[in-house]
C-alpha cells in the first residue's frame, strides 16, 4: 500500500476549476457562428434563458488580475462598445425564438463603468427585444471605488437586484502589493447606497494567497467583510498564472504565500466566516442560511456555471460581448476574444461565435457527476451512470485516481458513492478531476488544486 500524499502535495497539483465540462482549453473552432445559430434557432419558444453580458474595460488593471479586461482611460472605447453590443442583442435575438429571461449577468472588467446612461440603453434595448416580466435575478460585478449614487439610481431602475463587490483584501500592504487600493470605508459606503436603493442582495468577492498576505490578513478581511452583512461571500484562491496573464508578472513570486500557507489562509478565513453565521457552499462560497443559494446547497438543486456556483436554471446561457462564453443544450460557444473581430462580426449581422464545444452523451455525464460532487461535497455517479447509460460501471476509469485519493484520505468510497471528508474538501477539484478525460490525455495547463 502506498503512504498518503500530504496535504502541500496534493495542493499544488494543477487542475481546472470546473466551471465547465467539457473546460474551455477543449474549445475548439468547429463551433463557429453557423452551427452556434442552429443551436440558438432551435431553442423552444418558451425556453428560459440567462444573459450574460462581458464588459473587457476596467479604469486601470490590477496586478492580480485573472480576467480578460483591459484599460479603459477615455469614455469613447466605452462608448463604441455599447453601441456593438446594442447591435449585438439585435442579432442574437434575431438568431434564436425564445424570449424569456431569467437571468441577467453583467460581468467584466469593470461594467459599471460604462456609467448609468449607458447601462439604461443597454437594459432598455434588452427589455425591448425579449421578455423581462419573469426576471428571477439582474446582477452586476461592481468595482467599489467607481460607485457613486447615480449609478445605484440607474441600477435599481433597471431593475438590477444583486451587486457583486470586488474586495478581495482589507489591508493597505496587500491593496499596495496587488496595485488596487480600497479602503473599508469605500466598500462600506457603496454596500450602503446599494442598500439605500433597495438592491438588498449583496455578495463581497474575497481572495487568498495573494501576495504578503498572511493569515491574519484573511481573517481581518473576512470578519470586516462579514460586519457588513453581504447575503452572500466568495473565498477564491489567487491563481499566479504569469505565462497567461502577463501583468501578473508585475507580482514577485516569492512574495507570495507558499502551498501550505495557502490551505491555511483558506480554513482560517471559512472558519471565520462559519462563526459568523455563513454557510459552506461548495468550494468557495458562502451564504447566509436565508440567502436562496444556501436554500439551494441545502436542496441538492444548486448549479455551476462560469460564474461559479448558481442558483440559475434556465435553458440556455447566451453571451454578449468579446469572449463571453454561452450554452445551448448542445453545447458551449464563445464570442470572439478580441473586441475588433468580436466588432466585425456584429456589424456584419452575424454571431460573432468562433469556437466552442459540442457536448456528447458522455460529456453531459461526466459534467454532471463533477457539477453535483462540487455542489453537494458528494455524489453517486454509479446511479448517474445507470440513468443516463444503463450501465452503473461506465465511469470507473475514475477509479483508480478516487481510490488514490481515498488512500490520500480527500475521499470515501462506498461501491460508486464517492464523499468528500471534512479534510478532503479543499482538494475537491482534484476528485473532479479523476472524471475528467481531456485531462488524463493530458491537454491544458491549469492553476494549483488550492
Ligand atoms: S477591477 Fe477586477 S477585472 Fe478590473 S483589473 Fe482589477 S481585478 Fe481585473
């Protein structure tokens, strides 16, 4: 028998985070704007369906940064990006029968910086081509040193009921070494107006492992974060991915917290948050118990999706906007990443879709077996197998790596019911992975598994 990995192995394994199956390294450009059209054409009428709109501008780039945005210093870029995707929701509703939404997410960059006049024509050009009467939820990512209260004005008229605030960190050293300083106060002042305006869902973005940060620094954050009383907070790790995200290079690596600090840093700022009330969701979130998320964790009905953990069930997710990512039950599809082709093809009247994934039997197996193994911490994927295959066995590839892991004491197995321990949870990507079978061919660099 093999001796157990220790938890700093096991954390710095490099896996993805899952918040698709197939993952976006499979990608590929045989889903193009042709075949992303009859996927969207042929949607029911009565089909619900989440918007996601991707704005790539942010004031000035943190060094920390994982997403695809860059700097925006003058409106007109702002400008000539409204106005493509104005155009943009006239072709995809052009493109698909469905009308209802049930979800609208904005996320970026920084989209409140396209400011409140912006934004309305935005909402109100959406409010014209589908049908917003059944909306369920409106959200936004706001960076909270670029609120001021016409903004949450504009905000709560477009009916926009939950804002996610970017705080990551409370501390002035760590704000200095991640080039983005934002004192508590500005925070607490914009969680303020947004209450103020009636948008009462507010969810604080927090981060670990960034660099100089130490464990007490995760606390404070935490416990300041939580005196706030967000109805919902995510915990994520800071992935130093230099060779993808170049400014990260800005950030010297040996200023930042090591594998063992890491899982620390993690536990301290859950155990945190736990004695504030918070309930565990999945890997990185928390809620409170009223908040219909941790109703959902409860349930067994909670999601994943590119934003990460979701309450969201609608049919299929459109994306507007360069490199926004959408699903249609066939599969994902990804607008162009660069705003001049994205541009192109939007001005040309087409979706500007040029690569993606079509998902097979098996792939909407596996996504699932990994969507409720991260959701619910636990899952029988030989009884999901049986549903979907009629064969209980058809996944025990994976069961070499979960025996591995159990040995390494991440995970139970029982026959085909696999559970997490209270130990192994941090390395739960890791049990995700052994379903994976891009991975095991070997494709793909990713962040560590912590
Ligand atoms: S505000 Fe957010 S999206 Fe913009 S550069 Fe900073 S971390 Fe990235």
């Amino acid at each position: 028998m093999s001796t157990p990995l220790s938890p700093l192995v096991l954390a710095e394994r490099s896996v993805p985070r899952y918040t698709s199956y197939p993952t976006a390294p499979q990608f590929t450009p045989t889903v193009d704007a042709t075949v992303a059209g009859r996927w969207l054409a042929g949607l029911a009428t009565d089909a619900a369906l989440s918007l996601y709109l991707h704005v790539p501008y942010c004031r000035s780039i943190c060094t920390y940064c994982g997403c695809h945005t860059k700097a925006a210093r003058r409106d007109d870029p702002l400008e000539a990006y409204t106005e493509t995707l104005l155009a943009e929701i006239d072709v995809v509703a052009r493109a698909t029968p469905a009308r209802r939404v049930t979800h609208i997410h904005w996320g970026g960059g920084t989209p409140s910086l396209l400011g409140p006049e912006r934004l309305t024509r935005l909402v109100n050009r959406i409010a014209e081509r589908f049908d917003l009467s059944a909306i369920i939820e409106h959200a936004i990512e706001l960076d909270p040193r670029t609120v001021d209260e016409p903004l949450v004005e504009a905000l709560a008229a477009c009916g926009v009921n939950r804002a996610s605030l970017g705080v990551q960190d409370m501390n002035a050293h760590v704000q200095e070494a991640i080039g983005r300083i934002q004192p508590f106060e500005v925070v607490a002042t914009c969680v303020g107006l947004l209450r103020k305006h009636g948008i009462a869902a507010v969810n604080l973005d927090l981060m670990y492992g960034l660099p100089k940060q130490s464990v007490e620094d995760v606390v404070r954050t935490a416990t300041l974060a939580a005196s706030l009383s967000p109805s919902r907070l995510a915990l994520f790790g800071y992935a130093h991915v230099p060779w993808f995200k170049t400014h990260q290079r800005l950030i010297d690596a040996a200023t930042l917290p090591g594998a063992g600090e890491r899982l620390e840093q993690a536990a301290a700022a859950t155990a945190a948050l736990v004695a504030e009330g918070y309930q565990v969701i999945g890997l990185d979130h928390f809620a409170r118990p009223d908040d219909p998320m941790a109703i959902a964790a409860r349930e067994g009905t909670l999601r994943r999706n590119f934003q990460g953990y979701t309450t969201d069930v609608a049919d299929a997710l459109i994306g507007l906007g360069a490199s926004s990512i959408g699903r249609a039950p066939e599969g994902f599809m990804q607008n162009a990443p660069d705003v001049g082709a994205w541009r192109r093809a939007v001005e040309a009247g087409q979706l500007s879709i040029v690569r993606g994934c079509a998902v097979s039997q098996d792939d909407v197996l596996r996504g699932g077996v990994i969507e409720r193994l991260m959701c619910d911490f636990a899952v029988d994927f030989g009884a999901l197998a049986a549903a979907a295959t009629g064969e209980s066995h058809a996944l025990d590839d994976a069961l070499p790596d979960l025996e591995g892991l159990q040995r390494d004491g991440v995970l139970e197995l029982d026959g085909r019911m696999l559970r997490l321990t209270d130990r192994g949870r941090p390395f739960m990507r890791l049990a995700a992975a052994a379903f994976d079978v891009y991975l095991r061919a070997g494709k793909g660099r990713h962040s560590v598994a912590v």
